[in-house]
C-alpha cells in the first residue's frame, strides 16, 4: 500500500474572508472540496494510505472526510499543537512513514500522473524529488543589451522562464532525521540542508495542468478551468 501525506493545515490568509469560514482545502473547486480531488486523484493512482496533517480547523476536515472509505483509502489525522510548517508536520509522522512517500501541499490542483512520479523516485533511490512546473511569463517591454554606452542587442517583449516548486514531493524516510522535532521547519529549509550536506536532491518536471491556489484569483480560475480540463481527459 503505497503512502501519501497532504499538508491541509494552513491558514489560508491570502484567501480571506472565505477561510474565516472554513479551512482552505475545503473550499470547492466545481462540485467538489480541494482536498477531496486531491484525495481521489491520489487513490487513482494506488495511494490508499493518507495521512491529512492538519491545524487549522481540524475538526472541520476530520468530520467531512471520516475514515475516507468512500474514496477507497485509510485516511488518518495528524494534528500539530502549532503550526509546524511544510516540513516540520513529518517529524510527527517518522513512526509510520517507513517507505518512500508523496508528499503534496493542501492547495494544489493537478492532473499529473503520481505514480509516474512515484517510479522515478524509486528507480533512482532518490531521498527527495522535487516536482517542478515551468512557468512562462510574458515580459512587456524590450530587453536592451549594452557595452558601456555602446547597445550590442536588442530582446523584443521576451518571455520570462523560471521553474517553480509545485509543492509536490517524493520523501524518503531517511531524511526524516533531518527534521527538528517539536519545530516550525520548511521543505525549503530541508532542501538547502540536504545540499550543504552533498545529499542528491532529484527534479521531475510535469507539463500536466497544475494551479496553486493561493490567492482569490487563483481560485476562481480553478473554478473555471479545472472542470472543463478533467472531462476533456
């Protein structure tokens, strides 16, 4: 049985005044919860053992998911004390988190195939897979290449490039050592440390849709999007 964390313990304060009312995995993409998406695209692909690391209005997920048996997985809560960041909340779980594991954020809308992700880890051994997605951003003015006062180019309105964490992750137990017990601790911060330590961090880029909804308009375009996306799969 192949294991997965989702991280639903966030704030959500970008998001407000909507999760004043309810946590922000709860909020509904079409006819259905963030977190409920993420939990059936997860069994699809043969995770059926889920651990939902929760904070903030705990009990609101804890009662709308119940044992997860009507998305054919065990589901289990972790609940921290204080918020323990996008790392920290592991530590809690080093106990049962024995073999290799996803790890994905609680506002992430994606329709990439995890169980690819899943294999590439394990074909490379790999203690951490970062998924990335490339992001291209129009640049509206020309760029201008220069020698001292003397121009040598010139870029018309050219793209911005850059790869972004999409806050999706294959963790193997081993690094869960890294990780402060009892403290607020980031991926960002395990990724820099496994680095000043020479430990072999693994990229898996996707080109599958993916959002993170973040902010209100990030949401309401997953409202429009991702439904009409998913039938057309």
């Amino acid at each position: 049985m192949k294991k997965a964390v989702i991280l639903s313990g966030g704030l959500g304060t970008r998001l407000k005044p909507f999760t004043n009312v309810i946590p922000k995995p709860l909020m509904p993409i079409g006819e259905k919860a963030i977190l409920e998406i993420q939990i059936e695209k997860l069994s699809k692909f043969g995770f059926n053992d889920i651990t939902l690391a929760c904070n903030y209005k705990s009990e609101y997920i804890e009662n709308f998911f119940g044992d997860g048996s009507r998305y054919d997985v065990d589901l289990h809560f972790s609940k921290e004390k204080e918020p323990l960041g996008t790392a920290g909340p592991l530590k809690l779980l080093e106990d049962k988190l024995t073999e290799p594991f996803i790890v994905m954020n609680g506002d992430i809308i994606t329709l990439m195939d995890f169980d690819k992700l899943y294999n590439f880890s394990l074909e490379r051994e790999a203690l951490l897979t970062i998924v990335i997605k490339k992001i291209i951003t129009p640049y509206s003015f020309g760029n201008i290449f220069f020698d001292g006062d003397i121009v040598t180019n010139l870029q018309e309105k050219p793209d911005i490039i850059t790869y972004a964490m999409a806050g999706i992750y294959t963790v193997h137990p081993k690094i869960l050592d890294l990780i402060p017990p009892d403290t607020y601790f980031g991926m960002d911060k395990l990724i820099k440390l496994m680095l000043e330590k020479n430990m072999q961090v693994y990229k898996y880029e996707i080109d599958d849709y993916w959002l993170d909804i973040g902010r209100t308009d990030d949401f309401e375009k997953a409202g429009r999007e991702y439904t009409e996306i998913e039938k057309g799969q």
